[in-house]
C-alpha cells in the first residue's frame, strides 16, 4: 500500500463521516466481524472461481492477452470499490448500496440495485455449486457421481455454516481467504522457479516463446479478447461485498478504505501476475473450459498429488464463494423488506442475528440449479455466469449512479464528503458506467452466447417493472408508518 493510501485510511476516522439517518435494516446485527475478517473477505472477493476454473476456458479463448483483460476490468472494479467505500465510510451499513441508493435515488434505485444484486449472486451461487461438482469429479472417487448430487450436497453443506453466525462466516471466510492467497503465492514462486531454471513443463521449455511461437498475444484476433471481457467482469464480482460486511463490523471507518485500497495491487498480483504466468508456462490452447488451468499446469509437471491437491484449493475458492453470496444476499435482501421493496419473510433474523430468510431466498434459487445442473451439466456453469453478468454489471452501474447523486448533495451542502474520495468524480463515475455498458453491448458480437444473453434483459426488465408495480404499495405502506428499529426475530 502506498504512503497516501495508509494516510487517506488513518484520516478516514469515524468523526469523518457526518450522522445520517440509519438503514433499519441495520438493527439487529452483531458487531462481531473484525479488522482481519473484512481484509481477508476483500481478498477473498479479489479471489474466487472466476479466476480459478473460469480464466482456463477464457485463456483458451482469448490468448495471453487475457492478462491485459484482467487488467483493465480490475481497475474499473477498483473504481466502483471505491465509489462504495467512500459511501461506507460516510455511513455505514449493512444494506450497503441498496441503502445508498435509497438515501441518494429513493426506492426505486434501492429497489433496482438490490433485485439485480440478488440475480448476480443467486446465478453466482449456481456457478458455485456447479464449480464445486465440477472440482470433486476430477478425483476418480466421484467420477461416477452424478454431478447434480454433488451439487446439492456442497449447497447444502455451505447453507447450513452460513446460518449459523456472522462469527463463523468471518471465520471460515479469514481460512478460505488464506488457503487461497498461500496458493496463488506458492504458484507465483513456482512460476518464476520454473521460468528461471528453464525447468520443461510437458516436454516444454517455458519462456516469451510460448506466446511468440503459439500466434502471439492474442492468436484469436482481438475481438476474441473483447468477448471474453464480461467473463472477466464476473471473476472481479465480489469485490463489493467488502462494503456489506462493513455493517457488522466495529470499525469501518477504519477497516474500509485499508482494504478498498489493497484491492489493485491484489489484482495485479493474483489476476495478472498469475494469468502472465500460466502463458509462459504453457500454451494458451492448453487450458480448456470446465478445468482449472492451476490444475492443467500442476498435472503438467508429472509430480504426482499436486495436481489433487491445487484442485482440492479450487474447491475450497467456489465454496468460499458460495458462502460470500449467501451472507450479501441476506443483508441487501432484509435491508430491502424493513422497506418493502422484498418478500417480508426476508427480513426475519435468527436469535444467532444471521437474516436466514434472505439467505434461503437465494439458496432456493441454488436448488433450481441443482436441478440445471441435472438436464445441462455439461452448459450449466457457462450459462449461469452470462446471466450473472447482467447483474454484476446492473449492479455497479447503479453504485456508480448513487455516487454520483451523493456527491451532487454534498455540492449541495446537504451531506459532507468523507476524505476517502472516489477521484475524479464526476468523470470517473461517467468512464466507468460507459465502460460497463459498453461490456455488455460488446457481447452483441457473440452470436452463441452473448447474444441470447442480451435477449433475456427485456425479460429482467419486464420482470422488474412487474415487481415494482406489486412492491410500490408494501413500499408507501412501510414509508407511513413509524419507521422499524429492531430486529424481525424467530424467537
């Protein structure tokens, strides 16, 4: 981290953010998540499946130049980061931007951002489990498992960890986050080790050669690149989930921008450094969709069980992912219901303070992808991850739009900025909405996917519009009458 990133993060005291009204969505939880567990939960978002099952079909498709993909993608997603860390810091809240964007855009903005935040992450949560049937057929001993079952039983599993308390989530996510990182590390050093000892992988010597000799930096042609971009969109989709876990945590003034602002030397590190590693060590057509390339490369190297056990850290990512979606979802979820905006058995709490109907919600949704992963197993991860990508994208369209709205009121003299700051607002905020749109409308270009992606976003919309016309009197409702304070609570 660099000397004005430690110095923005001391100036952003709790005395730095100005009262504002409270989220009510907000009551009721526990304070029980610590420094430790918000950094590693930002590492973790940085870290997931996108990177290690989905970078081996995009480096197939798109060549080493998936590197420059990666790349661009994370510094538009450090930029929505910090457009969320700034808001954290300035209030806090468990709701995060769907109570941002409620404060700055009114219900109907919080109503957008939630609703696309939920299809992110419930079609996310299916890639998770998908992933994780995925991982576990690669070891003989469950070859002949259906891959259905195996994804029924990590959902399963995972839910049950999720509802016990935030306690445990931060504590097996802090493990997850770790295992992950000393992976991604040792691979760095193996990488170099490899590169600088000319050592062969699969009767191959590694080196520059292996992108020159191979058609290059992009032996696809660049529009293979450009499609790949809203893949890469997705593997950065946790990011903000660093500003959710704020809300239960003693500190965010403090925790917030220390992580927000190790987010782009992470993804440089992890996503770009690995990426540019895996290039010169093997050919870009040697990794292929549905294999962790970790696992293609250590399986390469013909010593035996590393190839078991980089697959046994890869499980272990798509299950840290799973369990991140569904604690986010049950937050924004219950922060939408305490203002009417979502089914109100969403905001019920359990006496541990975990929002378990939100959190069942989305693990319904993963049921169905069970049963998806039961008539396409072969499509079932692809198909889930470009649904997701509309709502990631929705998603960090709406934050950057909330941003923009929060700081047209301070210019106003109606809420003060913190000193953590999103520079170059309003511009930013304009570049990286366009970008993001830009994304989506680049997908046109693929007719065998990303064109029946683009398709379904009447159907989100339609859906949306008929959702808002059955919410809006739950809404007015909510809004006359005494506003809630505590927690909806099964005792």
């Amino acid at each position: 981290m660099s000397k004005d990133a430690v110095n923005t993060a001391v100036d952003a005291s709790p005395t730095d953010a100005p009262q504002a009204p409270a989220d009510a969505g907000d009551a009721g939880y526990s304070k029980a998540l610590k420094s430790r567990h918000v950094n590693m939960i930002a590492i973790g978002g940085a870290i997931g499946t996108g990177l290690f099952l989905g970078a081996g079909g995009r480096l197939h498709d798109a060549g080493p130049a998936l590197v420059f993909a990666y790349l661009v993608c994370g510094i538009f997603a450090y930029l929505v980061v910090r457009a969320l860390g700034e808001m954290v810091v300035y209030r806090p809240s468990s709701g995060s931007f769907v109570s941002y964007a409620r404060e700055f855009l009114g219900e109907k903005g919080a109503y957008v951002a939630g609703w696309m935040y939920f299809l992110n992450w419930s079609m996310t949560g299916i890639a998770d489990i998908t992933a994780i049937a995925l991982y576990t057929q690669y070891w003989s001993a469950f070859t002949s498992v259906p891959q259905w079952v195996l994804a029924l039983i990590a959902l399963a599993v995972v839910l049950s960890v999720n509802l016990v308390s935030v306690k445990y989530f931060g504590e097996m996510e802090f493990w997850f986050s770790i295992i992950k990182v000393a992976t991604l590390v040792a691979f760095l050093f193996v990488g170099i080790f490899l590169i600088a000892t000319q050592h062969p992988v699969d009767g191959q010597t590694p080196g520059l050669h292996m992108i020159t000799d191979h058609g290059g930096w992009m032996p696809s042609g660049t529009m293979s690149v450009i499609l790949v971009m809203q893949g890469v969109v997705f593997a950065y989709a946790a990011l903000e989930l660093v500003g959710v876990a704020a809300g239960e945590t003693a500190e965010p003034q403090k925790v917030v921008p220390r992580a927000v602002n190790s987010i782009m030397w992470r993804v440089g590190l992890f996503y770009c450094g690995s990426v540019l590693l895996l290039a010169l060590l093997l050919p870009s057509s040697t990794y292929k969709s549905g294999e962790s390339p970790f696992v293609t490369l250590f399986s390469k190297l013909g010593v035996g069980g590393i190839g078991d056990i980089v697959n046994l850290v890869v499980l272990t990512a798509a299950m840290s992912s799973l369990n991140s979606g569904l604690y986010s979802t049950g937050r924004i979820l219950r922060s939408m219901a305490m203002s009417g905006s979502a089914p109100q058995f969403t905001a019920r709490m359990n006496r541990s303070q975990v929002p378990y109907g939100g959190i069942l919600l989305t693990a319904g949704v993963g049921v169905l992808g069970v049963g998806l992963n039961y008539l396409l197993p072969a499509d079932a991860f692809e198909i889930v991850i470009e649904i997701s990508s509309i709502g990631i994208i929705g998603t960090w369209v709406m934050i950057m739009v909330a941003h923009l709205a929060f700081v047209r009121k301070a210019k106003q003299g109606l809420v003060e900025r913190p000193t953590f700051r999103l520079p170059g607002s309003p511009v930013t905020e304009i570049v990286t909405i366009v970008f993001l749109l830009l994304v989506l409308g680049l997908m046109w270009n693929d007719a065998e996917t990303g064109r029946k992606t683009l398709s379904l976003i009447p159907v989100v919309a339609l859906l949306l519009v008929i959702g808002w016309f059955r919410a809006r009197r739950n809404i007015a409702r909510k809004a006359a009458s005494e506003p809630l304070t505590g927690a909806t609570k099964d005792e």
